[in-house]
C-alpha cells in the first residue's frame, strides 16, 4: 500500500488508522528474558503461518566469557550450512569461515562480559522447506564481520533456541519481529 499523507485539518478516519497500522512493516511478535548464568535459552511460539519471515534481536545480558552465540531452530541438530566473513580490528585482510552440515548456525551473534547481542533475519521457518539465514552483525573483542547460511532440512519450525557457544549468557531480552506480508 501506499504511504498515504495527511493535511492539516484532514480527518483521520478509524478505518484509516487500522488500515495503515495493520499494513505496518515489522510486527512485535514475542520476547524472552535471558535468566542468570544458563547456556541456553529457548523460544517457543515464535513462528507461525501469520508470517513467513522473521527478525530476531538479542539485546542488554552479558556472556561470562567472549564467545559465539548459536542458533538451531527447533530440535534440528544437522543441515546447518553457512559461511562467515570477518576481519581483526588490528588487520585488514578479511578471514572467512565456511561450513556445511553443522549442528546450529554458529555465528548467530556473540558477546563478552561487556554485553551480548544477536542481530538476524530467517526467511520461511514454518514452511516445511528449507530456511534461509542471515545474520547483519558478528563480532568478539578483537573482530567482527557478517555471516549467512541456509538451513537444509525441510522442516516446519516454530521455535528456535539460543546457545552460548562458551560459558553463559545472563541477562537481556530476545525479542521476535515478523515481516508483514504484502
């Protein structure tokens, strides 16, 4: 739809407003507190034939040592394939990693004991078919970089958990946003 614009004395019409707020782009859909020293951290229900692709977002906590944060959706421990390019804030060549096959996407964000964050999109989790990753944001102390990937098994996911990839994640929140379809 159109982005409409309004004069000054114009009315605005109840109909106006829902039709505009229920073509809005991201919709908040649920959250989940991160506890105290665990090492991973589930959401369930973030997924749903409403949407057909999501933004995930790790915000506030801390991790106890500076680490990777994974991501396997639902209770899938194979099929992970993705490739991350980074670089050391000390040296510019740029380093890559690539993988195929793994148990999770392992660079789905990360963290120190000065904060931990994720920063994804995944396009299809409910579909029953492959879901596409892409993660905008990755980095440690030393490095960072971005990462995407697909997940090969055609399954419908509804939930998806988080893993300290080394030691503990403590608090934060993990929110859940859904595209809206067109």
């Amino acid at each position: 739809m159109a982005v409409q614009t309004f004069t000054a004395g114009q009315i605005l019409t109840a109909a106006d407003t829902n039709t505009y707020l229920a073509n809005s782009g991201l919709v908040y859909i649920t959250s989940a507190t991160i506890g105290n020293a665990v090492s991973t951290v589930n959401v369930a229900s973030a997924f749903s034939s409403t949407y057909t692709n999501y933004k995930i977002v790790v915000a506030g906590g801390t991790m106890s040592t500076a680490a990777p944060i994974e991501l396997k959706l639902g209770a899938s421990t194979t099929g992970y394939n993705y490739a991350l390019v980074y670089a050391s804030f000390t040296t510019a060549t740029p380093l890559a990693v690539v993988a195929a096959n793994t148990s999770s996407f392992v660079f789905a964000g990360g963290g120190d004991t000065t904060g931990a964050y994720c920063n994804f999109e995944l396009l299809r989790p409910f579909d029953a078919a492959y879901t596409q990753y892409s993660s905008t944001t990755y980095g440690l102390v030393t490095t960072a970089g971005f990462n995407s990937g697909i997940h090969k098994v055609a399954t419908s996911y509804t939930d998806f958990t988080l893993i300290a990839n080394s030691g503990t994640l403590t608090g934060g929140t993990i929110t859940v946003y859904g595209y809206r379809k067109a």
